[in-house]
C-alpha cells in the first residue's frame, strides 16, 4: 500500500477511535490487528506486515494508542481466518466486520488531477471529445463548470471528455473542475471559439511539406510535441488581405513555451515574424503582397530559459493557433468605462465591419469586467467597469498642456509618438494618501510604463517602474501640503506607437489589504481538522483586526471566526476547518473584513499553478465512504 494510503487509512481509524471512545460504557473488541466496535467496524485491516509497520509510525497510530490505554480490556477476542474476503462474527453487542485490504485502496484512492486538455478549446455550437492529461484512480469523476452555455461530460474511456457549447456562447475562457470522493482537480480553462477547429497533423516540420489548410478562417489546435519540433501550415491567400495569426498558449493556457510565429513565402523566406506580442504568445498581422500559397510556421522556447540551445517541446506544450482574414479585434477603447453609467466603446482591430465598430456596454453591470463581442467579428474583448468617473486623454497633453482631472479617475490613453509623456493636474489636500495604478503590459500592450509625480515647481516627489517583467507600475503618495500637483505617464524607453496604450487608475487610498491563499482545493477529513493558511497583505496603513469567515460551508463542515489581529507587513494567520463524517465536495469562498464593520470583505484569491489567473472559488471536499457515489454540488 503507498504511504499516502497508509496515511489516510490511520486518520479514518484515528476518527472512528474518538468515536468510540465517547461512547459510555463501551469495551473494545480485537481480532487479528483490528479493533471493532457496535454496529460495525472502526479500523480496517492492514494488509500486510510492511502496511502495519508503517501504520505504527504514524502520529495517528499513537493517538489510538493513547486512546486505548484509557479504555477496558476486551471481553472478547474472536479468532477470524479469511484475511481477504468479508467476515461476520456474532458475539453479545457487538457485529464485527473485516475489511479487505482492497477496500482500503479505494477509499484512499488519490483525486483527480488535469494538468492539461488536448484540443485546449470547442468552436461555439460544436461538440467535441477532448483527452485530459493528468491522473484518475476513478473513473468517471463529476464535473464543475461556471458557464451555463458549456456541458461538459465525462466519457466511457478514462481521461476523455465530451465538450458541448451553445452557439450563442460568448467566446472567450470557460473554467471547469473535474472532482470525486477524495477531492478535486485544479480549476483549467477551455477556450470557446467562433471559427471550425481543426487539429495539427505531423509530419509538418519542414515548410516545403506544410499541413494544407483549404483557406484562413480557422482554429488549429496543435502540440510541439518534442524538442526540435515545428509546426508549418500552408494558407492560400489573396493580394491585399490581411492575416491575423494569433497564437493562444501560454498566456491563457499556461502551457510551458515562448512561442515565435512566422510567415514564409511558398519558397521559404520569412516575411514576417513576431516572438511575445501578448506576454509569451506571438501574433503576427500579415498583409499579402501577392496572390499565392504562405507558410505560417510556429515553434518555441521554454518559457523558462534553460541551457538547452534548441526548441522546446513536450505534452504540456499545447497551443491554439487563429488563422483569419476576417474581423479580429485588438482591444476596445476606451479601456474602462464607468460602471454606473456605461457607455460606448470602439473595437479596435483588424477589418473591423462599420456595424461592429461601435458597442454599447450597459450601465449598472455587477462585474467589475464588460465582454465586448460582435458576432462578426472573430474574438471577443474586455473592458474594466469602474465604480467612479472613467476619462480619456486629451489631445494636446503633455507637460506644457497638461489634462486637469479630478480623483478618484481611471484614464484610457495612447503614447502615440516617441519620446511622449501626458500629464495629469490635480489638485492634493496636505494629509492626503493617493495611490495611482498604472496598466499596460498586463493587458496585453507592448507599453513599460513609468509614473512620476511632480509638484506645482516642477520638482519630482516620487517615481514608480514595474518591479518585474511583464509587471505594471503603482505609485503610493502622500500629499505633503495643500495645492497643485501632477503624475506623468511615459514609456520606460520613451518609445511610442499604435498599440502603446495604457489604464491609469488615480484613487484617493484607503487602507485596505488582500487575501491570497496557497491552492484552490482542500480535503479535510472527519475528526482532523483541517488548517488553512491565508497570507494577509495589508496596504496604505491598514491596521484593524480582520475577521475572517468561510462563506457557502456545507452541512457538517464548521469553521471558527479567526480574529487577525493588527500588524505593519504581510502576515499568514491559519482559519481551522472540522468536518462531521458526513460526505461534502462543493466550493466555498473565504472572506476576510474590518473586524466589527458591516460592509462587504474581500475574497481571499488563490492563484492557479501554471497560470496567470486567480480565483475566489475554493473547493472543499470531506471523503465519501468506500462504495458510495458523491452527490454533485449544490
């Protein structure tokens, strides 16, 4: 038996033994290593020596122990011979039962665990088959998914799964979660799409024997399935067209690659190249000089660097590549929009229709995230909902035409030129703590900005850059008196151009703090509670205790209110979860606020390995006996 089923065994035993020891008047019953009690067992039989040996180490082993010390000797020792199969014996009060060893394995049997899909999405109105990489000691699990417009479905054949999807679907990412009796898998993402799929067929390494595709318009979902591997595609196209090819890997599926893509002429020469247009994916947007026959052509880096000087390839290397002379959308602008007003927003892109152009975003949405999406138009976009005023920048701005703004304000803008940087006036009250949020790499945007905040004079107070690659800027202040100050936004290398765009956020700060945790899944077994670290970052001077609380519990799982008292930095407090022996698999979310206050918490997020995405929605599973079948969540 592996150690972890020998741990699971001795803390199901350890929970049965507290049992019964707060039973009045019980004595206890020992038949070849097994302890039974009324009604039934509460320790299973060990299968072999090295199993009993390894269960006498652990720590549950000698809590039992402690248990049984305090408690009377037998009266009774039956004698039971068939070790594999079940045995019944009838004595006074007592009907014991011996478990198989196979019954152990069950119920310890691992959970599920997905560590990719292949293919990595579904075209709208489409079914499809996908294989999940991972493990399953079960077959087939339950299935959890956000979306109402996505069915997904275990199959017959372990590691298969059907995909159905609306054909009104907004495209764009659906989460989804395979669980089971022991636990669950991590949230993974399937990607909706607008176009026919197709999948990547080797031999395609060399230009000159490319996979023929019948024209653009297509979703070509393929794998670098080794080192050294590339992929190359053959895409008849016209004079005057324009290709988007756009590769979805690493970014929003976490695989493990820094993909290139390039465009090759029928006789090899490289046209056009991109490597990193939207974090790790390349795009590249192509337009055709000639009729003819082009190669698209996709290999990559490990997305990390290591000695190896080749490409990189692997199971977990898996991609989604658009190929389209249709609409494809780049962004909409402005970036954000005030959430209780709404407002119009223009998708920006490639052959953008004139009906498409223009959308409304309605006013009074609860997410603080608007989908912007036309139905001819291949992809869809996002735009942030702000709970204050949302601007964009004037034209002139800059240090000797500066924007007047007051705060709180989020600002979309655009550094059109090199060497621009726009200006923001406004005006500080001496006391004030302001804090002014600066995105652009985050979204997708080739822009590295840097804050600078000036006063009246001209004098530089403070200056933000990002701490990390990939990362954005945030600049915290303090208004040393009352009167007129500025923040200028500019490029860390002063360049400029057609996608340098950029979200500012200038807020009036309040303290307030955050709430990570380390996974988004627990198991937490009857009779051992369960401790949660949750790591508390406070900001702008947030010094009251944090009550947290655990929203959404199930029957039969408690969990006290923790009182996080005051401190200056980051600290981790631990919220305690106990379960009854009562099955549960469902997802909770734990929130922490102002301790006394009635207004809304935060969620503690946690991050998904791999990816760049957080989630609130924490999975809780109490184990469910050998031989039952998990209820799905409510």
């Amino acid at each position: 038996m592996a150690t972890k089923n020998i741990t699971a065994c001795a803390q199901e035993l350890l929970t049965l033994a507290r049992t019964l020891s707060e039973t009045p008047g019980l004595t206890w019953v020992e038949a070849n290593n097994a302890i039974y009690g009324p009604g039934g067992p509460f320790s299973r039989m060990m299968a072999s020596s090295e199993d009993r040996t390894a269960f006498a180490k652990t720590e549950e082993s000698r809590q039992i122990d402690e248990l049984l010390d305090k408690m009377p000797e037998p009266a009774v020792r039956p004698q039971c011979h068939d070790f594999n199969s079940l045995n019944f014996i009838s004595i006074p009060q007592f009907a014991i039962v011996l478990v198989a060893s196979l019954a152990i394995s069950t119920a310890s049997a691992a959970p599920p665990t997905v560590t990719s899909l292949y293919p990595a999405g579904v075209q709208r109105g489409q079914t499809v088959e996908v294989t999940a990489a991972g493990t399953f000691d079960s077959w087939p699990p339950q299935v959890w998914c956000e979306r109402k417009d996505v069915e997904i479905k275990p199959g017959k054949e372990k590691g298969k799964l059907s995909i159905t999807v609306a054909a009104d679907a907004v495209p764009g990412t659906c989460w989804f979660r395979l669980y089971d009796d022991q636990g669950a898998a991590m949230l993974r993402p399937v990607l909706i799409g607008t176009l026919p799929e197709l999948l990547e067929q080797e031999p395609n390494d060399d230009y000159k024997k490319p996979q023929a595709l019948q024209a653009a318009g297509v979703t070509v979902n393929g794998r670098l399935e080794k080192a050294g591997d590339v992929d190359c595609f053959a895409v008849p196209l016209r004079k005057g067209q324009t290709l988007v090819a756009s590769l979805e890997a690493n970014r929003t599926l976490g695989s493990p690659l820094d993909g290139v893509l390039q465009v090759l002429s029928a006789d090899g020469f490289v046209l056009q190249e991109n490597n990193d247009y939207l974090g790790l994916d390349p795009q590249v947007v192509f337009t055709v000089p000639k009729d003819g026959t082009y190669v698209v052509r996709t290999f990559a880096f490990p997305a990390v660097p290591d000695s190896s000087v080749r490409f990189a390839g692997g199971e977990l290397f898996i991609y989604r590549l658009t190929l389209t002379t249709g609409a494809f959308a780049d962004r909409a602008f402005p970036l954000a929009v005030a959430q209780a007003e709404g407002g119009k927003v223009e998708l920006i892109g490639w052959s953008i229709p004139d009906a498409a152009k223009t959308r409304t975003i309605e006013r009074g949405q609860p997410e603080d995230q608007a989908t912007v999406f036309h139905p001819e138009v291949v992809n869809a976009v996002a735009v942030r909902l702000e709970p204050h005023p949302a601007i964009v920048q004037a034209k002139p701005n800059d240090r000797e035409h500066p924007q007047t703004i007051a705060l709180p304000v989020t600002i979309s803008g655009q550094l059109e030129r090199k060497d621009a940087v726009h200006v923001y006036q406004f005006e500080g009250k001496k006391g004030q703590r302001l804090l002014f949020q600066a995105e652009a790499r985050t979204l997708g945007f080739p822009l590295d900005p840097v804050l600078r905040l000036l006063d009246a004079s001209d004098k530089m107070l403070a200056q933000a850059e990002s701490g990390r690659q990939g990362g954005d800027p945030e600049l915290a202040f303090t208004v040393p008196q009352d009167g007129a100050y500025r923040v200028e936004v500019r490029d860390l290398h002063f360049n400029g151009g057609e996608r340098y765009f950029y979200r500012v956020r200038a807020l009036l700060a309040k303290p307030d703090f955050e709430l990570t945790l380390a996974t988004d899944r627990f198991v937490v077994r009857p009779g051992k509670p369960l401790d949660i670290p949750i790591t508390i970052q406070r900001r702008q001077g947030f010094a009251q205790e944090i009550e947290l609380t655990v929203e959404g519990l199930p029957l039969g799982i408690t969990a006290a209110t923790v009182q996080a008292g005051p401190a200056a930095s980051a600290k981790t407090v631990t919220l305690r979860l106990t379960a009854e022996a009562m099955p549960a698999s469902t997802a909770v979310r734990i929130s922490g606020k102002a301790a006394g206050k009635s207004a809304a918490g935060q969620l503690a997020r946690a991050t998904l390995t791999g990816l760049t995405a957080t989630t609130p929605s924490i999975w809780l599973t109490v184990p469910q006996p050998a031989g039952t079948t998990p209820k799905p969540p409510s």
